[in-house]
C-alpha cells in the first residue's frame, strides 16, 4: 500500500516536528547545513513533501544522528 505524500509549508512542518518555522527555513538551505530538509520552489515558495522517500529518508539519517550523538553522552 502506498502512502500519500503531503505537500507542507514551513509552518506546516515546523507545527508536525515540533520547531520553530525559521528552524525549518534556515535547516532547508543548503549554505546552512550539510544534510539540508528536503525541499521544492513553488515560485519563491518552499514546499515540502511530507511521507515522500526524501523525506523519510532525512528523517531517519536525523534520528540516526540523534541516537548516536546521546550513545555517545551517556557512555562519556
């Protein structure tokens, strides 16, 4: 079964993960982080394409870092 991809602004994502909207905006650009949130222009719009393979896919190299950055701090 296939899922339906959301298309989500940066407020829409921001209220879905929990952060800020300029966390979103500034996580999106790739100047700004070497694992950039997936993202499309709309015009000058960005949009974003929740439960889409990208997404998921940041998703879980998120968590992946995650966990092993709090391995690390419980083990220090």
């Amino acid at each position: 079964m296939s899922h339906a991809i959301e298309i989500s602004d940066a407020a829409e994502m921001a209220a879905r993960l929990r952060v800020k909207e300029s966390w979103i905006v500034e996580e999106s650009k790739p100047s700004r982080s070497s694992d950039p949130i997936p993202v499309f222009l709309l015009g000058k719009h960005r949009r974003y394409r929740w439960g889409s393979p990208e997404m998921n896919a940041w998703l879980s190299r998120r968590v992946a870092a995650s966990s092993a950055y709090n391995d690390r701090r419980t083990r220090g």
